[in-house]
C-alpha cells in the first residue's frame, strides 16, 4: 500500500490523500483550499495525479475543504463511485452547488475587472450545475457495515462525531499475502457536540492518518461555553447591539439552535434567568439558504443523532425549532436585517467570513461598539474571520476599509473539532496500536507539539508528511520521496502563480489608490494621519523598487 499527500499538509484544508494498494488507485477526500490566496491558488490547478487512473473515492465528509473539488474531478472525466453516507451525501447535494454558485459570483466579479482590462474572462473552477450533476457519482452507505470494494479491498465507515454524516474510515488491503490496515479519521469531532454521537473508537490499525487542528489546544468544557454564550450575547442586547455569529452553515448552525433551545432547562440563579429573558426577547435570525436546506437534512437523519436528542424528541420537543427564530431566505430579507432598528442575534454564513451574507453584516456591525462578533469555530489562516480574531484594528469589507470598534469574542468550545485531549484520547484508545501515525491537517507549530505529546506518551512513530510525499506502508514505513511530477508540476505552475499575484496586486494598488483619495486625504484629515500615510506608502515604494532591481 502507497499513499501520497496531495493536501492538508501542515495546512488545514485541501484534504487529498492518493492511495495504491492492490491493484487499485484511490482518493480519500478531494478538498479544497480555503484561507491564503497562495493555497486556494492550487484549487485551479490540475490535479497530479491521472483522473482516468482513479478507481473509486471514499469521502470522510461533507465540509468543502474535503469535499470542494469533486466537481473539479467530475469535470475532469471521473466517472467511478464516491462512496459516503447518506447524510454526507444529501449534505454534498445542497453544500456543494451552493460552492459553485460561490465560484461563479467570484469569477463573475473577477471577470469584471478583467474585461474593463482588455483581458479575456476565466471560467469558474465549476458551476452549481456541473455540481449537482457530479452528485450521479455518489453512492450512499451506512455506518459499521463493512463494504467489500472488491476482494482485496474492504472498508468501514465509523461516525466521527465531526459533523452530520462524518465518518472515520477503516481500510483493509489484502496484498501479497497479508492484510494492511490504514484508518483516516476525516476530522474527528469534540467529545460534547451537541446532536451528535461521541468518536468511534476505533480497535486496531496498522497506520493512522489524523487530523491535528486543535493539536496545541484544549476547549472548554459544555456547560461552561453554554452559560459564557449566554453572558455575552445577553450584554451585548442589554446595550442595544446585534449579536453576529459567523457560523458554517452545516454543523455549528445547528448545534447553536441546539443550545439555545436547550438553555431553557438549564435550572439557574434569578440572574440566569433574567439573561436567559433577555434572549428568548431577542429576535433570532438564521441567514443562510444553505443552513435552512441543512438544517432540512439534520431533521431527515434524526436517526444518527445521540441518544439525548433522540430522547427530547420523543417528548415532542425539537431542538431545532423554538420561539423566535426566523429563517432568511432571499437576499433581500438579509439586507433588510441590517436596516432594522432593533436587538437581535444574526447567525449567518461563511464561518470564516470569506465569502457570502456574513460580510454585509461584518460591514454593519464591526464598527458598532454596542455590537458583538461572536465566533464559534476555527478560523484558518489568511482568511478575515482569523484577522478579527487576531485583534486586527481596521479590515477590509468589499474594498471598503472598516474599523473595528464592536466586541469581539471567541468561544472555542463550540468547535466540531477535537482538542488535544481528545484527540490523544483516540490514540490511547486503541487496542492494537498503530505502528505509524501520520498527522495532517493542522499547522505546523500545533503539529509538532501534538507530535512530541504522541511520541512521549502513547511511544508511537510520528510523521508530518510534506505536499507531495509517498510513503510505502509494509512492515515498516518507508519514505519514497516526492510523487512523480510533483517537481515538474511545481516549476510549471509557480511561474503562473507569480503573473496572477502580480495581476492581483495591481488591482490591489488601484483600489489603494481609490481609497486613500477618497477617504483619507479629505479636507478634515490630520495632517499626522497623513504623514504616517506618506511614509507608509513609500515603504511600499521602496519594496517594489527592490524587486524590480532584483535585490
């Protein structure tokens, strides 16, 4: 059995795993990037490996980041089974038109600046419908069944308690002889997450590939994240503000209707009850179509949900539904929360503010200091919600410059991610341990730190493989250096990487230059606000006369 890295290496998206074994080639997962531009560069370029040569996929999850490029491949003449559970599946029907749309709208006003140019306009990386006919590819199936791919090759799904519908995934590989085990955990979801049943625990396994995201880390516990959620949205509506949680529409949405459903039988003080007053008041506003189909889906499998939500359920209470919530459907109710005179808590789409209505709110609200950006789940590098968090004083909305004057917070524990704790609690877990460990998606700096943990305390082996790395797994791990072509492809595609970053950049200084005449050299202006302007800018002037000069 080979297997080649081909993203979420020391990064957190991407996820793209080649696999060989048997006379068969596969992926597990086909991700896209997400975050810096210098990652989602690459969901453009073409794949490494020869999409005819592919024999099947498995699929962890639904999220794009494993999920985002299956239209690509589609495209690309990929016509052989994707196989994932039901609920993965019904959730790639709605998630991943809803990324095409996204990439149409991008390029569309890409395009724009394109044309005004003299330049010829660019595809999308796919359609909504190239998106929805990929879904023929998908072939459902059901958790702890093992599936017989053919007589060599077989493969369990285990819940990973991550989101609706992950999975864990047991490989089996017969070869010369004997049987290989690997196990790819997708992402392995936190110990507490509302709806959704704890890891699988997994026996035995020659190989690990695991995730890393909260290698560094630990949450806070349930019941405290419940009652600080409760303080901080109950003062920020006190004040007057609008409380923005920039959630993923799949996943963390659900889980927060779950909580605020279920905090009113939380027993408490007279003040709990009071803040708990304060928001069952407040209008409660779910502002994404997306989250609307997914929360459909979440209601379509309550068969898959722990066993504490099945048992409120049966008494007739959905945790998803309680007084005061509205869903938002049009993008003209989504303008119309942000002219309202009123309290309220606005849950809307993407989670890492990239793209989507979040940023109109973003727009409204960040300079607001009665208002509150309350973030719940991680925020990958690069991208404007990991910004905010950083403490960043001014961001960029829709070229517009916004300073940051609203309350910022963030609640970790409400991450689908397993923290340190609990991601070295899978590892002890098994019974057979694994002779290697292979960590990816996570960064580079929690990595190492869940490495020196892991091979301090469970004495196991562990690799961060690099992009590109192939490894052949028999009795012991060996190393066979950079997949063919991955030099080749590096060369070829970096030189065009160069020409689109600089493309960028001028069109980054063009908006600079619209922005620093119309709004910062206005008859009113400090002349020491413009100063600091001048000497700033010829710092920039400085390095890219350096550049031009090859310095």
């Amino acid at each position: 059995m080979k297997i080649t890295f081909l993203g979420a290496t020391k990064t957190v998206t991407g996820s793209n795993f080649l696999v060989e074994a048997a006379g068969k080639n596969f992926l597990v997962d086909c991700g896209m990037y997400q975050g810096q531009a210098e990652n989602e560069w690459e969901n453009s370029a073409p794949f490494i490996f020869d999409v005819n040569k592919i024999d099947f996929m498995l699929l962890t999850h639904a999220h794009i980041d494993h999920s985002g490029r299956i239209p690509k491949l589609y495209n690309d003449g990929f016509r052989n089974k994707v196989y994932a559970t039901k609920a993965t599946c019904e959730l790639c029907s709605i998630m991943l038109p809803d990324s095409g749309h996204i990439q149409e709208m991008e390029i569309e006003w890409k395009n724009r600046k394109r044309v005004r140019k003299g330049l010829e306009p660019e595809p999308p990386l796919y359609t909504a419908e190239d998106a929805l006919k990929c879904m023929e590819i998908f072939s459902p199936i059901k958790y702890d069944e093992i599936i017989d791919i053919d007589e060599h090759i077989h493969v369990r799904f285990n819940d990973a308690g991550h989101m609706l519908g992950s999975a864990i995934i047991e490989v089996w590989v017969e070869e010369n002889g004997k049987t290989t085990k690997a196990v790819f955990t997708g992402d392995i979801g936190n110990n507490d997450i509302p709806l959704l049943s704890s890891p699988t625990m997994i026996d035995d396994a020659d190989y690990l590939v695991m995730e890393s995201t909260y290698g560094r880390r630990l949450h806070i516990r349930n019941d405290e994240k419940a009652e600080l959620f409760l303080n901080i949205v109950a003062e920020t509506l006190d004040k007057g503000g609008t409380v923005v949680i920039p959630s993923f529409a799949v996943g963390r949405t659900q889980e927060i209707l779950y909580e605020l459903n279920n905090l009113k039988e939380v027993k408490k003080d007279e003040e709990f009850k009071k803040k708990y007053q304060t928001l069952m008041k407040a209008p409660v506003y779910v502002d994404s179509p997306l989250a609307i189909s997914a929360t459909e889906v979440f209601r379509n499998n309550m068969d898959i949900f722990d066993e504490e939500t099945r048992e409120i359920m049966k008494k007739g209470d959905n945790p998803l539904e309680f007084p005061g919530l509205q869903f938002t459907k049009t993008a003209e109710e989504s303008k119309a929360l942000n002219e309202k005179n009123e309290s309220s808590i606005i849950i809307s789409a993407s989670g890492m503010c990239e793209v989507g209505r979040i940023k109109h709110h973003l727009k409204h609200n960040l300079w607001n200091p009665n208002s509150t950006i309350l973030f719940v789940g991680y925020q990958a590098p690069g991208t404007l919600g990991r910004k905010i968090v950083d403490g960043a004083k001014i961001v960029k909305v829709f070229g517009e410059d916004i300073a940051i004057n609203a309350r910022i917070e963030y609640i970790e524990g409400y991450s689908g991610h397993a923290d340190q704790e609990w991601l070295l609690n899978f590892i002890y877990s098994f019974l057979k341990k694994p002779k290697t460990i292979f960590l990816v998606h996570g960064e580079p700096e929690g990595q190492m730190i869940l490495k020196q943990k892991i091979q301090g305390t469970a004495e196991i082996p562990v690799i961060i493989p690099e992009y590109g790395e192939e490894y052949e797994l028999n009795e012991q791990v060996q190393r066979l250096g950079m997949k063919k072509g991955i030099k080749e492809y590096a060369r070829k595609y970096i030189r065009l990487e160069v020409l689109d970053r600089i493309q960028t950049l001028k069109e980054e200084l063009e908006d600079m230059s619209s922005i620093v005449q119309g709004e910062m050299l206005h008859e009113d202006a400090k002349e020491e606000d413009i100063s600091k302007l001048n000497e700033r800018i010829k710092e920039l002037e400085q390095q890219i006369v350096k550049i031009v000069e090859g310095k």
